[in-house]
C-alpha cells in the first residue's frame, strides 16, 4: 500500500455556478490505525450529489455548511484495507461517508459491511439514500393510488430515473422531463415513461400543455425554477406536489421570479410539502425491503454514470449541474 495519497479539499466559496476553483488536490500521508476499533478503508466509489452544492455555500440550509481549507466528504463505498482489531477484514465491501480521499480511517461503527450478492454500488443508489428519496418522497407524500398521472422533473437523473419507475410499479401514468432529446428517449424507451419532455427545447411549454391536457395529480419536483413554473399550469384539483430537490437555484446567486404557488395551490386546492429523506428513517426497513425486492426481480433498473479514476472526481460533481449524468453519479477511484 502506499504511503502517500490524494485528498480534495474545499478552498472557497464558489459565488453562482461552482467551479473547479473551489477545490485543491492536495499529497498528504495514508492516514494510520489510532483506535481500537478503526478501520483502514481503500475508496472504490464516490457518491457526487447535488446537495454538496448547498453545502459549499454559508447561507441557510437544511444541513451544515462545509467548512472552508477542509476535505470534501461525502457517501462511499470502499474496500477494508486494514480492520486492525474490529470485527471487519481486508477486502469486504463497506459503506459510509468520509473524505474525498483514497483512503480513510473510520470507527467500524460508522461503516456498514455490504451483502456479497449485491453490487457494491447499488448502496450508493438504489439500495441506498436515493432509492430511499425516490420511494419514501413519492409513497409518503405523494399518495399515489393507481391510474392516477405523475410528472417527475430531473426524471433522467438518479432520484428522478427511480421515481418514474416506482411510479410505472404503483400504476401511475408517468410523464417525465429532462434535459435531452437522447435522455427523453432513453426515458420512454427504456424506463417506461409515457412521454418525456425535453425543457430545453424551444417549444417545451407547448409540448407540455399538449401531452398533460388531463393534468397533474402528482408533481415530484427535483429541479425547481422555470420547469417547475411550467408543470404548475397544469395541477388537477387536490394535486400533490412532493418538493424533493431544487438544483436549478442550487448555482443562483440571486432570488428569481417564480409563478406565484400559493394561487397555484388555492386554486387546485393542493398539498405541496417539502421533505429530507435523513428524518424518515422509520419507512426505511418496509422501503428497503421493497426495492430490493423489485430490484433482484429485475423490475427497477439502476442506471449508473460511472466516472473513471481521481481525476475526474471534480469533474463528475460539477457535471451534475450540466446534466453530464444519466441516472446515479459515481466516480471510480480504485480498480474494483
Ligand atoms: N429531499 C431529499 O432528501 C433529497 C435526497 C436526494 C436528492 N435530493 C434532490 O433531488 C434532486 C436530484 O438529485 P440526484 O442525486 O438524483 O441528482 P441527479 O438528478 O442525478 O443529477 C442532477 C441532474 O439534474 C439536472 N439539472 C442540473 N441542473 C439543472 C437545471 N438548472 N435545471 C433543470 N435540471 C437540471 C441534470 O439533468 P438534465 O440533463 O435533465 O438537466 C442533472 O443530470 C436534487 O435536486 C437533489 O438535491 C433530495
């Protein structure tokens, strides 16, 4: 094993769009064994996330701000390189979050041993936090009962590509919306959406207004701001709008104007609840339980957009924000 390694630190606070500036690659020494029962964990895969952003930022969030000149950290899943006296051994499969780094030492009792049969990085998605987002945010707050119609923003993405296909399991009629032609494609030919709306291209609005002339009873909204604007025209009576994420202000400096939602709501007499998954916890054994299910029953399909080797770590979570990724994020660190 070697001796030094690479870190990613946070330097400053990006102002708009982040950039590769905000971060430095920094040598520093493999961190050694110190507790009783620490671990010496090697990085295989790195989760990138859109919440990261919020992070980087010192404004009022619903987590803390990372703190600048300090590492980067996030979900991973790595491979014990030294279990030194816990119960765990070199080479299985852990989960947990730690720094952008090759390798971390970590109490055993933050790190979560993985079932062989699985892929290791389906814990960073599918049987992790964003199956979780996608399950809990649509069932819970959602409300779906069969035949009704569901429209997912951000539906290419990780969270997004879940939901259409929970929504397709429960008997919705799902619409979805992302930023490709290739992605609205891949949406209605392979995720079983029933029509995918590309809102970067020109007549979005109109395509929008056409394909939903039977409404919106659910609006799962991970992206906020004009797509959003659009979706709301077209809320049925008693809709729920489920406000999972809003990457599209995540890079906004300042306030933009929007529709005004509480007409949207009086009018539709609807219900829009804004929820973080981490304070669910008590619907995750019934949720996990149920995606695994479909997932080894090949019912859900867990896309991943898996970027290769440290150097593209900082490119993988900046791609987020230009649509880069088709389903979950991940970057390689180590040969698996
Ligand atoms: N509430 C919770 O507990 C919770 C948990 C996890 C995630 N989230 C939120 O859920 C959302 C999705 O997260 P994820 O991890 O699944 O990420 P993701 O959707 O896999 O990745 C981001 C995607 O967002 C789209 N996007 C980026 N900038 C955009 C913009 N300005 N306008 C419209 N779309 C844009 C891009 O797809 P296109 O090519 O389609 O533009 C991009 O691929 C995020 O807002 C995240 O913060 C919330």
């Amino acid at each position: 094993m070697a001796d030094m390694q690479r870190v990613i630190y946070f330097i400053q606070r990006p102002h708009g769009m982040v950039t590769p500036d905000a971060f430095e690659i920094r040598e520093e020494r493999v961190p050694r064994l110190t507790g009783d029962k620490d671990v010496l964990v090697e990085t295989v895969y790195a989760s990138v996330d859109p919440y990261m952003r919020g992070r980087l930022s010192a404004g009022k969030s619903y987590t803390a701000p990372f703190a600048v000149g300090q590492p980067m950290a996030g979900a991973m899943v790595g491979r014990v390189a030294d279990g030194g006296r816990s119960s765990l051994t070199a080479g299985e499969w852990v989960f947990g979050s730690w720094p952008w780094a090759e390798y971390a030492v970590l109490p055993e009792t933050s790190l979560r041993r993985l079932d062989p049969s699985l892929p290791p990085t389906t814990a960073l998605h599918v049987l992790g936090l964003t199956g979780l987002t996608a399950y809990v945010g649509l069932t819970k707050f959602g409300r779906p009962q069969a035949g009704e119609r569901l429209v997912v923003s951000g539906s290419a993405g990780s969270v997004g590509s879940l939901t259409v296909q929970i929504g397709r399991l429960l008997g919705l009629a799902v619409y979805g919306i992302a930023g490709s032609d290739d992605k609205c494609q891949w949406l209605e030919q392979q995720m079983g959406v029933h029509k995918a709306f590309n809102y970067r291209a020109a007549d979005f609005a109109d395509a929008l207004a056409a394909g939903l002339q039977e409404g919106v009873d659910i609006y799962f909204d991970n992206v906020g701001g004009a797509v959003t604007d659009e979706v709301l025209r077209h809320l049925n009576p008693h809709a729920r709008i489920v406000i999972c994420g809003q990457i599209a202000l995540y890079n906004q400096d300042k306030p933009a104007q929007h529709r005004p939602l509480f007409s949207d709501l009086l009018i539709s007499r609807a219900q829009a609840t804004g929820f973080i998954v981490g304070e669910h916890q008590e619907e995750f054994p019934k949720a996990l339980k149920r995606l695994q299910s479909w997932y080894r029953l090949g019912q859900l399909h867990a896309e991943e957009s898996i970027a290769v080797g440290f150097d593209q770590w900082i490119n993988a979570f900046l791609g987020l924000f230009a649509g880069a990724n088709r389903g979950k994020a991940i970057v390689q660190i180590k040969d698996a």
